[in-house]
C-alpha cells in the first residue's frame, strides 16, 4: 500500500515551516461555519475556540476549530495560481506529530463551485482511533492537518487539472472541511478511494475538530495578467531519474535561461544554457523541476535526482 511523505523533520517530507520565504502572503479574509463538538451528541453544542479572523494572516498558532464536519471558506488578497511545484499549504496546531485532526481541502475560482483535493487515508479503519490515539502521516495524502503546529500541508493545483469550471490560474477561494474521523457508518467521511478516513474521535470540547490556523500563498497573481505561455512538452530531459547529469532534447540553444527548482518552487540555481547537458551532481536526492524561458514562452519538466 502506497506511502507517501513522513512527519515535518523527517526525510522526504514535504512538510513547510511556517517562516519560510516561499510564501508570499496568506489568506486575508475567513468565513466559519461550525459544526457540533460532536456529531454524535449535539447537546454539547458547537466548537467554540477561536473566531474567523485567527485564521488571517501568517500562522502563528492561533486558532479556529471547526468542530465536526464544520467549514472555513477562506480569500486572498491576489487569485492563487498554478506555479511549479505546490501553490499553498494549509496549517493546523497539532502539538505531536502522530494527534493529527484531518480535514478536506477545496478550492473555487469564483466562489460558488469548489472542488476536492483527492485524498488518501491509508489508515487503518476497523478499530476507532480516539482522542488519546495517533495517526501515522505517512498513511495519508492531500489531506490538511497531516503535519504538526507551524509546518504547513502544501497543495498543487496541478492535481485539478482539466475540471471544469475552475481556472487555476485564477483561484479565489479555499474551503477546509473537517473530516470527522469516525468509522461509524453514520458519520464517516471517506477518501477518494472509499476508505473510511480514521483520525482522532470523539474530540467532546470546545476545540473539537480541525483547528485552522492559517493558509499561505506560494504562487500568486499580483498583477492579473499571465505574462507567458507555460508549455509543458517543448523539451524533453533523460536519464530521469538522473544521478550527476541530465541532458536536454530538442532544446534551442543560446538565449535560454534555465532554472532548477524544488517542490515548494524555490529557485535552487539558474543559469543561460549554452548545452544540452546540466550537471546534477550538486543536488541533494529529491524531484526538481526544470524550467525553460526564452523571454516568450516557458517550459517545465519534473526531474529526479537519485544518487547511488
């Protein structure tokens, strides 16, 4: 069964600390609608810790919890765009990185349709994790809430390629909604592949459900416009996986700029190419992109760096 990134400080994580300079500025406005502490008893009544406007702004460990099955719609100050790479990263408060409270994450360009990430809980779902258990991060994907307190869980727009109906580069609105992590058939929620999604329940307090710190921006639209066409097939790059050079096929040499990026989009280095080889040997373990401008037009293809 597949495994996807470890807890934040692992290997291989894809875990963002909340300080670091790939985001360029974070939701600016948050609507909630809570739901009960729990579902199950509603005579405890809703979540109550926490308002809208603690979900504004950087994270900082200030929070609104949702309660179970309950919805946070956030907006920014510029549309999100798809980038290289992720293009936002949801933050929760969890103080362990095993106590982990999910919720589904999904996104609109005009505020009325919204689309889901598709998530995957690999965990398993015969016996009810409670409020003293732990979920093992690596069971789970697209799935907010997967790290702990100040590391966000980042998000490709890439992944909704193709629906229609959402422009991604153009997305104006985030919706977080709480999974409630029971395995009871009444209230479960479930993956994109029909498991039930098992996280820690009941959670009968004030902070009950997914606590919403905040969402930062990666890539945006400052200015409204799209300053060049993104191509994805204009070149093609082998070994891949590579391990101390990759080369280029039907590039154009000469007046090329090319840049290695990370999965958050980070620069990692740039250069006018003049070959149709770039030496690797420099780059830690890891998928990269490689992007392509010519001042018209860009290119991008993803990368693996794997050293023996």
């Amino acid at each position: 069964m597949a495994q996807f990134a470890p807890a934040a400080g692992h290997w291989g994580t894809t875990a963002i600390p909340k300080d670091s300079s790939c985001f360029l500025s974070w939701a600016s406005g948050c609507f909630v609608h809570r739901g009960f502490q729990d579902i199950s008893n509603h005579s405890l009544g809703i979540a109550t810790v926490g308002d809208s406007s603690f979900a504004i702004g950087k994270a900082d460990g200030m929070v609104v919890s949702l309660g179970d099955s309950g919805v946070a719609t956030l907006t920014f100050q510029n549309p999100i765009i798809d980038g290289t790479g992720f293009d936002f990263a949801v933050f929760e408060n969890a103080f362990t990185d095993s106590f982990l409270e999910l919720g589904f994450v999904e996104v609109s360009s005009d505020g009325q349709k919204f689309f889901r990430f598709p998530a995957t809980s690999n965990t398993q779902d015969t016996l009810q994790i409670t409020n003293a258990g732990s979920v093992d991060a690596t069971k789970l994907n697209n799935l907010a809430g997967k790290y702990r307190v100040f590391y966000g869980t980042p998000f490709d727009l890439q992944e909704l390629s193709g629906i229609s109906g959402l422009d991604l580069q153009h997305i104006t609105h985030i919706r977080i909604v709480d999974v409630i992590g029971c395995i009871q058939e009444a209230f479960a929620t479930y993956d994109k592949n029909g498991n039930k999604i098992n996280d820690p329940w009941k959670t009968p307090f004030a902070s009950g459900g997914f606590d919403l710190d905040a969402v930062g921006v990666i890539h945006e639209d400052a200015t409204g416009v799209n300053q060049f066409a993104i191509i994805n097939s204009q070149f093609a790059i082998y070994p891949n996986p590579c391990n101390d050079e990759i080369r280029i096929k039907n590039l154009e040499l000469g007046n090329q700029k090319v840049e290695v990026l990370d999965l958050v989009g980070k620069i990692v280095f740039e250069q006018t190419i003049y070959n149709s080889s770039l030496k690797t040997h420099d780059l830690a373990n890891g998928i990269y992109f490689l992007k392509i401008s010519n001042g018209k037009s860009i290119s991008i293809q993803k990368f693996m760096v794997q050293h023996d």
